[in-house]
C-alpha cells in the first residue's frame, strides 16, 4: 500500500497511509470532536454519526472507487481524508473529498499533505476533477484549497440544516488535475 512521508512546518515527520480497520476508534473519536465545534465545519451530525463498526464496514483502501487516507504524527493519528469517486459513468473522472484533522494538529501542514497524497490517488486513477463543498465561513479550509489550486465554482444557498436549526450555505470548490 502507498505511503507518503511528509515534514510539518516545524520540522516533525510525519507519514500519511492508507486507513486500515485498526484506525477506527481513533478516526472516529476525531471526526466526534471536530464535529462538536463551534462554527460547524463539518456536514455531519450526531444522529448520522459513524460508530467504529460503521466506519470499519464503509472504509475503502486505495482502490478505483476511492481512498481513505489517515495522518499519523508521533504515531498518533492526526487526521484523515475520503475521496469517493463518481458512481456514474457520466461522472466516473470526477472524484469528491472530505477532510479532517484534529484541532491540536492544524496549521502544521497535515492538511495540506493529506491533500497531496489523495492527488495522487486521484491521478493514478485517471481522475480528471477532483470536487469538494466547504462552508462558505470556513476561512482556514478555503485558504488550504485555493493554495492547492482549487477554484470556486458556485455557491448552494442554505444547502446544510442542522438539528438545531443553524443553515449554511455551501460552497463548490474544484481542481482539474489534466
Ligand atoms: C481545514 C483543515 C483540514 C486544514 O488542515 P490543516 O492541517 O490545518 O492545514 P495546513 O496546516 O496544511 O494548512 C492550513 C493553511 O491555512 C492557513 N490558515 C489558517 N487559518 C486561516 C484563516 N483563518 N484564514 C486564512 N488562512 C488560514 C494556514 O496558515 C495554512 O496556510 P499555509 O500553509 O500557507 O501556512 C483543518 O484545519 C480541519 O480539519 N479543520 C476542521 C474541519 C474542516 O474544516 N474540514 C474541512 C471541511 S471542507
């Protein structure tokens, strides 16, 4: 399975691989707590939640349908990227991704390294665009993307409702890898 070693802004090294079963608990404590921030910066909420055994079941290797990637730093695990590819023949060179890193571990460059490993997944697989939706609010994560080379390409109105009742508009982000 692919590894990619990368070095944070302050010199660690640190390693993004391909998420195995034995990374669930930690993957999912993660993506627990960042979806308890506040402003939401995730589309997930408690009562669609993951559990470990869903997210052992859901998880893809590097394979044509997609990738799941974890960061480990220190040999903790730091954060995680999915990428789904398009299920529809129409829409099998496009690819969308998600991406968490845990707020102790942010603005190091993990995000950025995840990014550039699932690019690599996506170019082996012959993808042509790869997609993503951010919260029009997410300042930290649109600078990320726009630096990658990731272009605005719209904007869904009141397009995420939580229990609560707080709506988000949504913003489509893309980059054409050929
Ligand atoms: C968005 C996220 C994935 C980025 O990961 P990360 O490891 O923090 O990213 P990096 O350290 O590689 O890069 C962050 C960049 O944003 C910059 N940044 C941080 N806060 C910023 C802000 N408020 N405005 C603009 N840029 C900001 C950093 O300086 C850094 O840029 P640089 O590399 O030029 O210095 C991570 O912060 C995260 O998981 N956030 C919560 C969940 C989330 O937002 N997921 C994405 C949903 S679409």
């Amino acid at each position: 399975m692919p590894q990619f070693p990368f070095t944070t802004k302050d010199g660690r090294t640190g390693l993004v691989r391909v998420a195995t079963p034995g990374d669930a608990k930690a993957a999912s404590a993660i993506t627990r707590a960042v979806m308890n921030e506040r402003p939401r910066t995730l589309m997930v909420f408690p009562e669609e939640f993951w559990s470990v055994r869903q997210w052992r079941r859901f998880r893809l290797g590097w394979e044509s349908r997609g990738a799941w990637l974890v960061a480990e730093l220190g040999g903790m695990l730091v954060g995680m990227v999915t990428i789904h590819r398009g299920d529809r023949a129409s829409i099998r060179h496009t690819a969308e991704f998600g991406i968490t890193v845990a707020a102790d571990a942010r603005d190091i460059g993990i995000g950025r390294a995840l990014i550039e490993a699932m690019e690599r997944w996506a170019r082996e697989q012959g993808i042509i665009k790869v997609c993503l939706r951010v919260f029009v609010n997410n300042e930290r994560a649109k600078s990320l993307y726009e630096k990658l080379g990731y272009e605005i390409e719209g904007v869904e109105r009141r397009q995420v409702r939580f229990p609560d009742g707080e709506e988000i508009d949504t913003m489509l982000m893309a980059k054409f890898l050929a």
